[in-house]
C-alpha cells in the first residue's frame, strides 16, 4: 500500500489492526502425540512448568532390540550387507493380525525380524512384552537351528560328492596365525644365524707340539735347572733370511723380544 502496489485496502487490513492475533510463545515445540515419547507414571496431578528443551525419542523397538543383542551378542557379527539400493524397499504383505508365526517371513531370519516379530505380537496380537519377547525369541532359535543342521549336512553331501570349497577369511587367518608362532620356535636359531653373520673376524688358534697339559710349573722349573733357554721368541729362533746379523737395538725394537739376560 505505502509503495501504491494496491490502491484499495483489503477488507480486514483495519479489523486486524484493531484486534491483532495472539503471538507464539518462543521456541514452542510442535503438537507431538505419545507414540514416541517414554512412558513415564505420573506422581502428582500438578502440570510441569514450561521447559523448551525437546523431549528424548523413545520407540519400543529400541528397547526389544536392545534385549535381544544383550541375550544374543554373536548376532551383531553376522555379515549385512551396508549399500543402499535405489528404492525403499516394499513392506512385506504378511503383517499385522496376519503374522502369527516367526517362519511366514523365511526359514533364515535376521534379528530384526525377531525384533518386529515381537513388537507386532505386542501391538496387534494384545501379548505382553515380555511374553511377546519370549515367543519370538523361542522361534527364532528353532529356526536358526533348522538352518544350521541343514547347512551342515548340505555341506556333508557336497564334499562327499566331491565338491571342493575354498578357504575362508576365518581360515586363513587361523594359518597367518599358526605361521607367526612357528617363528617363535626358531627365533633362537634365527637369533644365533644373524650373530654368527655379525661376526667380522675369527679366532686362529696354532697348535704347538709340546705338552698337553699343566704341569703347574713343574716342567718349566726343570729345564731352567737343566739350563735349557725358553724358545718363545720366533724372531730369535727362525733362520734369517738376510745374511747381515740383527743388532741388539734392533732385536730390542721387536715385538718378539723378551729381555734375554745374558749368562
């Protein structure tokens, strides 16, 4: 109106002026019905005060779910597939006062066909939750074990008739396993190869004829009785291969010289 986009005022502009509507209270929450908020029993008939904070979401399923993966924890290992598909997947037609049985579903049921199972039990069949919980778990466990015997006797027969299946992921880290500790048993030898290598030099021990074993002194006091001289200079023993005679500083500046007195 003020930039003369409509020239005539509506009917109820001055009647909206004169009585305008009541604001919202800030941060009110929507209307939310009590399908998916916890069950609380009251205490007093005294309303709550106004607290804007949302209230939790709490579904009965949460709840048998949680049951069943605490009265079964194996299941969470099983392999599921994660990848979404195009499309939402289609409810199955057997549902609501129609399922009374565990086996309409399949003979292989997941546990989340165990969890709807139970809560269908509950909503459209009046049971207890407990009860409901009980029937379904009871089913569930039969036919998982139907399953079982009938896989293993299917295996039974096709490796009778000579099938040959390939190892699984479970085998093949039992074998990565068995390899590892088998290293420990020659890790001593391992450990024994790679000093040895380390090794850079090695001890030659020359072997002089002679006395084999001590004789606590005994042999070398008789040959300095009998006046035999000590031979443990090689320098003064070998022959010279140079004609000219060593001097006795050179002798002195050996490493073989031993201070031989003179008699």
């Amino acid at each position: 109106m003020r930039g003369d986009y409509i020239k005539k005022q509506p009917a109820w502009y001055q009647a909206v002026l004169d009585h305008p509507p009541l604001p919202l209270p800030p941060k009110a929450p929507p209307p939310r019905t009590a399908y998916d908020q916890p069950t609380t029993t009251p205490q007093t008939s005294r309303p709550k005060p106004y607290d804007p904070k949302p209230v939790p979401i709490a579904y009965l399923e949460d709840k048998i779910r949680r049951q069943f993966f605490r009265d079964h924890p194996f299941e969470a290992f099983r392999p599921t597939t994660l990848v979404e598909s195009a499309h939402i997947e289609n409810a199955h037609p057997i549902q609501g006062k129609d399922w009374t049985r565990l086996r309409q579903r399949g003979r292989n049921p997941s546990p989340e066909d165990a969890i709807r199972f139970a809560l269908n039990l509950h909503e459209h069949h009046n049971q207890p939750l407990a009860e409901a919980y009980k029937t379904a778990v009871a089913q569930f466990r039969a036919l998982r074990s139907e399953h079982y015997v009938a896989t293993t006797f299917a295996v039974m027969e096709a490796e009778y008739l000579g099938a040959v299946f390939s190892r699984g992921e479970i085998a093949h880290a039992f074998e990565k396993e068995k390899r590892g500790l088998d290293t420990f048993e020659r890790r001593e030898e391992l450990d024994e190869g790679a000093i040895a290598a380390r090794k850079r030099w090695k001890a030659v021990v020359e072997r002089t004829e002679g006395v084999k074993e001590w004789t606590k002194g005994e042999e070398y006091v008789r040959l300095w009785k009998e006046g035999v001289r000590p031979t443990y200079a090689p320098l003064l023993t070998r022959p010279l291969t140079q004609p000219e005679e060593l001097t006795p500083e050179q002798i002195a500046m050996s490493p073989d010289f031993v201070g031989i007195q003179r008699a």
